[in-house]
C-alpha cells in the first residue's frame, strides 16, 4: 500500500546487511543519519540513495581479537553503533559497541550547506563505559540535554551492573548505586526524556522509562512491572553520602490494565515502547506506552495513554516503606524531610540550596531509603485505548502524530512489529 502511494524510498546499503540499531532525524541538516553495524551513513530527505555520504567505523583488529579470544562470536565482535545524537550546529555524539569495548566520538556533519562533510573526528576518541552499552543487543536509553549524555544501560562486560549514568561535560558523572537491588532489579531500559515543570531550567527533570523485577511484589519473586524513573537534570550528589551517585532518584509503577470482574486486573506489565506526543505546552506533553502481558495465560498487547498531571501527583505523594525484612510494603506516614527528597535545588523549591551538595544529611539519607512512590501512575480512563490479543503479531514500536480534521483533533498511531 505505501507504494502505491509513491511516499517510499528506499536506502540499499553498498556493505548489504546494515545492522540498523539507531536513527537521527536531523531537520537542521534536512538529513536522516542512521547507525548500524560498522556504519554510519547521512542520507538526503529527498533522495535517500542519490546523495548519502558513509563512515566506515568497524572494531579495532586489536579489539576484534580480544573478543573473540573472551568467546564471543564474530557478529558480537562487531562495531554497532548504539549513540547518535546531535552535539552542537556542526557535530554529533556517536558512540559504538567496539567489540565489547566501546568508544565514543563526535562526527563532524558540518553546517546544511556543507552536506558534503561526515568524517569522524579519530583523534578524539574516549573510552565509552557509562555511555553505551558492551553488548549489541543489550536494552539501553540516552538523551543529549545541554551537552551532558544521560544513560540508561548495563555498564559492564558480563551485563550485570544495570545503573543511571550522566556523563560528558561541565557537571559531576554521576551514577545511580552499584548492587542496589531497590534502585534497579534487573531492569529493560525502554526511553529517555526531559520533560520542564516550569520556567524554571534548574527544575528539569529527566525521565527513564523501564521495565524490572518488582522488589514489592511480595506474593511472585518474579513479577516484572513498568517504572517511571526520575532524576533532577542539575543534581550533584551529595557531600558526604552519595557522593558521585544520583541524590534525587525516584521511581513508582507505570500502570497498564483492563478492569476485570470483582476488582481482579488484567495487566500488561512490560512496556515495549514510549513516545511522547508533544504539545503546545512543552511541559505536558502525551505519553503513550506500548505493553505486552507476562501472563502464562494468554499474549496479548495494549497502548495506555498518560498525562503528565498523573505522574507529577505521582512523584509528589506518598513514599512506600518498609520497615524490615518480615515487613509489607505500606504508606510511609513518618515526617518527610526538608528539602523534600527527589526534589530540585532551583528557586522553584525556595532557592535555599543551589547545588544538592549542600542538601542536609537527613534529606539525602531518606532519598536514598525511598526511591520508591507509593501511589502508581494509572492512564487515561484507567483503561488502555487498544487492546489486542489476536497473537498474531509482535508489536514493538509506536509512534503517534496528531492531525487536524473538519470535525477536531484526532491522534493516528502508527504500530510496528
């Protein structure tokens, strides 16, 4: 049907199989830049195959051999670039896998009337823990805000040291803790956004959105729940604990389900995709989730649409407690520490504190023994606005534009296996 409608191009990479793992959209440019396997390429809107421009990036022979040698295989040794974000008017940020050894450099794309320009700049590659995944086939987010890369990855050879980073420029790299199982339980990193509360930009805050094992789930040691997680954009650390580690993070239950008889929920628990459909207000935007249910019972997918009042009540209610191992997961109903934990240092939260450095050993202890909100977040409606349990597809991605018709607004997505 798209060719019939003559609104197709398509791109025959010369190498053949191009790996694809990561596109940019570049409208400065009027260029799309795609990363796969040993390759970036910057191709033309208008013509995709008439006018693209190729960088050859592959693993080291050194870093090749080395791979092989630790048993992994030919495909896994390759370069696959998993970082593409645009750094500056002239260069973007690209980081790649490097034969589980990865790197990170700028490419320097030039200005729109020097289309002709894509080289990577060699001499200033840096090594890439914290920014891009070891593994090709790792799940992993990122997000370029003001020069500083926020991460979402496993930071590790093995795949084991699941964490939060913020690394690259002027501000402390910070992490999330190292073998916290309250933080992070083997999690799915799905996207990554910064979304302003206010005018305000030291009150940004940066969203993860992620799937993990749910310490809370006391009655199944394996049930898997969607999290929002969330981190000031300016956070320092603490002074003396936390130091070097994420002082503002919080997470609660990104909630998916289909009301059932006598109260019993179907839920869709993993979230295969998250887009935000911006607004006129940037600071509301529409979030829309792509789920799938864990359920032994049947398959089956839903889309649940969020609205950014919902996961605001979220993170400024209750904390969850818990007192002790023979103890539920209940309502924290203690006093909550000034300034409140997850919170900002911006003249928005009074402007008493400019840097979470100088947050009270009281404020950054309780952050760090409540990560977790007590109250979900739940959609539009408490209900999802498509449900499908055909099994016929696997459903992976999604989109959504908002078009103008004669009779109103109407929100079309667009759903790919």
């Amino acid at each position: 049907e798209l060719w019939d409608l003559n609104r197709t191009s398509v791109f025959h990479s010369p190498f053949g199989y191009l790996g694809l793992h990561i596109m940019l959209l570049d409208e400065y440019q009027e260029r799309l830049f795609v990363g796969g396997r040993d390759l970036l390429y910057s191709l033309s809107l208008d013509r995709v195959s008439d006018n693209y421009r190729e960088i050859h990036w592959p693993s080291t022979p050194l870093q090749a051999e080395e791979c092989l040698i630790k048993g992994r295989d030919a495909d896994e040794c390759a370069n696959y670039i998993r970082v593409l974000h645009r750094y500056n008017r002239t260069h973007l940020l690209a980081c790649g896998t490097g034969a589980f050894d990865p790197l990170c450099t700028f490419v320097r794309a030039g200005h729109p009337s020097e289309d002709h320009l894509f080289q990577l700049e060699s001499h200033k590659f840096e090594r890439g823990r914290g920014r891009c995944p070891f593994d090709p086939s790792s799940s992993f987010t990122s997000i370029l805000i003001g020069g500083e890369l926020f991460t979402g990855l496993y930071s590790d050879y093995w795949g084991r040291d699941a964490a939060l980073f913020r690394t690259m420029n002027r501000m402390a790299h910070l992490r999330t803790e190292p073998d916290s199982e309250r933080l992070l339980k083997e999690p799915k990193f799905v996207g990554s956004y910064m979304i302003p509360d206010n005018e305000d930009h030291d009150d940004n805050k940066v969203y993860f959105f992620f799937t993990e094992k749910a310490l809370e789930a006391e009655t199944s040691t394996h049930a898997i729940y969607t999290r929002v997680g969330r981190v000031c954009a300016n956070d320092m650390g603490g002074q003396r604990m936390l130091v070097n580690k994420w002082s503002t993070f919080l997470k609660t239950r990104l909630v998916c389900s289909v009301p059932g008889r006598n109260g019993i929920d179907t839920h869709f628990d993993e979230l295969e995709d998250v887009f935000l459909l911006q607004t006129r207000d940037n600071k509301n935007p529409v979030i829309f989730g792509l789920f799938n249910t864990t359920s032994n019972i049947f398959r089956g997918y839903a889309i649940c649409v969020y609205h950014m009042a919902s996961v605001r009540a979220a993170f400024n209610g209750p904390y969850a407690h818990k007192e002790g191992p023979e103890y539920h997961w209940a309502l924290y109903e203690g006093k909550v520490p000034y300034p409140r934990p997850g919170s900002c240092a911006s003249k928005v939260n009074g402007g008493l504190y400019t840097t979470t450095k100088d947050y009270p050993d009281e404020a950054v202890h309780f952050a760090r023994s409540h990560p977790l909100m007590y109250q979900p977040i739940k959609p539009v409606h408490k209900r999802p606005i498509l449900v499908k349990t055909d099994g016929k597809y696997n459903l992976k991605q999604i989109a959504v534009d908002r078009v103008e018709a004669e009779d109103g607004q109407y929100d079309v997505l667009f759903i790919g296996t």
